[in-house]
C-alpha cells in the first residue's frame, strides 16, 4: 500500500501549482493554493463558503478563515496569505455574479447545483494536475496539507507548532507524516559515503 507524500522539490511545487491557472480554471487553482496554504483536510477546503473567506460589508477578504475542523471538532482560525487571497481574488474575478454570495461554496460543483465538489472529484483534480507535471504516483488531495508542514519546517517552523498545526501527539509522529525522518535518515547514509 503506498503512501500520500509532501511535493519536496520548489520546481516541481510550482509546476503542479500553476497547472490549472495556466489552462484558466480558476477554480481548480484556487483549490490547490487554498490546500497548500492553509493545511486543512480536504473535507474541510469543500466545505468552505465564499463569507468564510470573503466580508461581504467591507468587499475585503477576511484576515483568517475560522472553522470547526470536522475531523477533530477543534476550532481552528488560519490566517489567509496573499497566495491564498490572491487565488481568490482570481477565481472571484472570473465567477459569474451569481455564483458570488455568502452562501455559495467556493469550489462549487458545475454539476449539482448549492453543492462543493465531491471528495473524488477533488481528487481527480489533484491527480491530473500531478501526473500532467510529472509528479510521483502518490500524490494526493493530503499531499497538500502534508507539502504546507514540510516547507513550514524546512523554513524553520519550530516543531511544536507543527505538532499543534497538525494535532499530532508527538513531533516524532510529525516527521514521519511528513516524510522528514525518512529524509534526515537519507541525509546520514549519503553523508557517509566511505
């Protein structure tokens, strides 16, 4: 059985980032930004509505998107980067303005109407964006959250936030999530090289 993994390489990263924004589906983008930026599951991405994102009074974005993760039951506010707005932003731009109130979902389905896409379908989303930027077979609608933990650790985010970020019960159970351990066991075998 294989393994979800982080996307580790920068190149690759962007790459895969890009790949609906270059073929101007908005939506798809902004879905795979709003994943690899705030390192929520999947389930919870779909479920969010433009007023979670979005203060329809001031026509500004919100500073956070606050949620009860539905995993957990845990409240979670997570502050929106600029990558993440801008995503939006683009997206909003090119929604008709119907699709844009409160109670809309952001990633709406084009087939079932007042309804997000489906977990599968997000999946396939993920998938094609993978394999058409050459990506490994174990990519999936996780690998997001889990590539927001690596380069927030490579970027030396202190581990027991990573710990909280993620609820993990212990910092060894983080590294192994994202794949950390087994590269830092990598690092001591090709350092050796008798």
């Amino acid at each position: 059985m294989s393994t979800t993994i982080p996307i580790k390489d920068k190149k690759m990263l962007k790459e895969f980032k890009n790949y609906y924004l270059k073929k101007n589906n908005y939506r798809n983008y902004a879905l795979i930004v709003i994943g690899l930026n705030t390192a929520l599951r999947i389930s919870d991405i779909l479920s969010l509505k433009w007023s979670d994102v979005y203060n329809f009074s001031t026509n500004r974005f919100k500073t956070h998107i606050e949620l009860h993760e539905q995993k957990t039951g845990k409240y979670s506010a997570i502050a929106l980067n600029n990558a993440a707005t801008n995503a939006l932003s683009q997206l909003m731009e090119h929604l008709p303005l119907s699709m844009f109130s409160g109670q809309n979902y952001i990633f709406a389905s084009q087939k079932t109407q007042n309804q997000p896409i489906g977990r599968i379908q997000a999946y396939r989303i993920i998938k094609k964006a993978a394999l058409e930027t050459g990506l490994e077979e174990h990519i999936s609608c996780h690998s997001l959250r889990k590539t927001f933990g690596y380069f927030a650790y490579q970027s030396g985010t202190d581990s027991i936030m990573l710990m909280e970020i993620y609820n993990h019960s212990s910092f060894l159970v983080t590294q192994r999530y994202l794949g950390i351990r087994q590269d830092e066991r990598d690092a001591v075998f090709l350092q050796v090289n008798l």
